[in-house]
C-alpha cells in the first residue's frame, strides 16, 4: 500500500510535470521509461518503488528556468503522454479532479 506521504509526493511532481515541466524530446522519452515503471509500481502499491521513481522524475526535472541568452530546445509534456500522467495522478489520489489539474484559485467575492 502506498502510503499519503509518499502519493502526495509523486501526484505533486506529476502535477508540476503537466503544469510547468519543459524538456527536451531526448529528455522526455527518458521520463517516458520511468512513467511505465512509475505505472507498475502503483498498480502494485509498492511504496518504496514509488518514492524512488518520484525522486527520479524530481531529477529529471532539471531546471525549470533559462537565460534568455540561452537557446531553448526545451517543450512541454508530449500530447500522447498527458493521458497517461492524468490517469496516475488520479490512481495516487483518487480525490483529485478527474482532469488531474490543480483546482482553481476561487474568485473573489464582490
């Protein structure tokens, strides 16, 4: 069984890879690998392989920021992938919406 600490962990970097993570292709069929293991080791509730995998991906997540001088090769999640990153999202927190985004900020009351 996966413990709360440990999803929490995994859904935040999973999360943070749909919202903000920019990679390069290479990058991202590497991150593509550990997604299928990351999907197996949830399937099988195997905690301990969960927080290693999530702090591989945290590895993988490189630096979020560049210089402007910098060339930028970098792209968001592939298309084919986010069904993928929602759907383990969801098995880690069966709580979250079904998109596997963050909720809205609520809107001011006037």
């Amino acid at each position: 069984m996966i413990d709360r600490e440990t999803a929490g962990e995994a859904s935040l970097a999973l999360r943070l890879m749909l919202e903000e993570w920019r990679q390069t292709p290479e990058t991202w069929v590497e991150i593509a690998k550990v997604l299928d293991d990351l999907s197996a080791a949830v399937a099988a509730g195997k905690a301990a392989e969960v927080a290693a995998l999530t702090g591989r991906l945290e590895v993988l997540s490189g630096h979020r920021v560049t210089r402007i001088t910098e060339a930028d090769d970098r792209v968001p999640l592939p298309e084919e992938e986010q069904p993928r990153v929602v759907a383990l999202v969801h098995a880690l927190d069966p709580d979250s919406p079904p998109d596997g985004r963050s909720l809205a900020a609520p809107t001011e009351r006037t």
